[in-house]
C-alpha cells in the first residue's frame, strides 16, 4: 500500500528518528533523542521483549553520558536527568 498526498504525488520517504552523536539529538526533529517518535518506534520494535529494550537503552545510556561528558566536561550531564531520558520511559507500564 503506497500513501499518497492530496495532489496525487508520493510523500517523501519517512526517516528514522536516530540520533545524532555526539550531541544526542534527534537527526530529524532535533529534540533530545530518545524523542517521543522514536521511544514509540523502540517500544514497537521490543514489543515482545522488554528486557532487551531495557538493556539496549542502557548501552545507549553509557555512551550518551561519555559522549555529553566529553563535550561538556565541567558541567557534565546530570546522572538522574539521563536515567529519565534513556530509561524512566521504559519501565512504565504500557498501556
């Protein structure tokens, strides 16, 4: 099935929310990545096993805070603020 815009054309392909290292923005929204698009394509994809998602994001997790403690090494990232961003989401429950 192929979406198509109002005019009859083909939108753009969509991109995958990744991020941009060493910042860890979002490549497509710019917003702190893991941004809300991308937490819902990672909850979709680890749908069926949960431990790997929680694993997985604290692999991203550690290299988030190496990357933002390189750049910024006298105010370095705030260990609960990146416990809620890379984690907190993830161990709520689904609804």
């Amino acid at each position: 099935m192929c979406r198509t815009v109002p005019d009859g054309r083909k939108p753009a392909p969509r991109r995958p929310h990744l991020p941009l290292r060493p910042l860890w923005l979002c490549r497509v929204c710019a917003a702190p990545w893991p941004c809300p698009v991308a937490r819902l394509a990672l909850r979709q994809e680890y749908a069926h096993d949960r431990i790997a998602l929680s694993i997985y994001l604290c692999t991203v997790l550690h290299d988030a805070a190496a990357d933002l403690y390189r750049l910024n090494p006298h105010d370095g990232p705030d260990p609960a603020a990146l416990y809620v961003r890379f984690l907190g989401w993830a161990t709520l429950p689904q609804p």
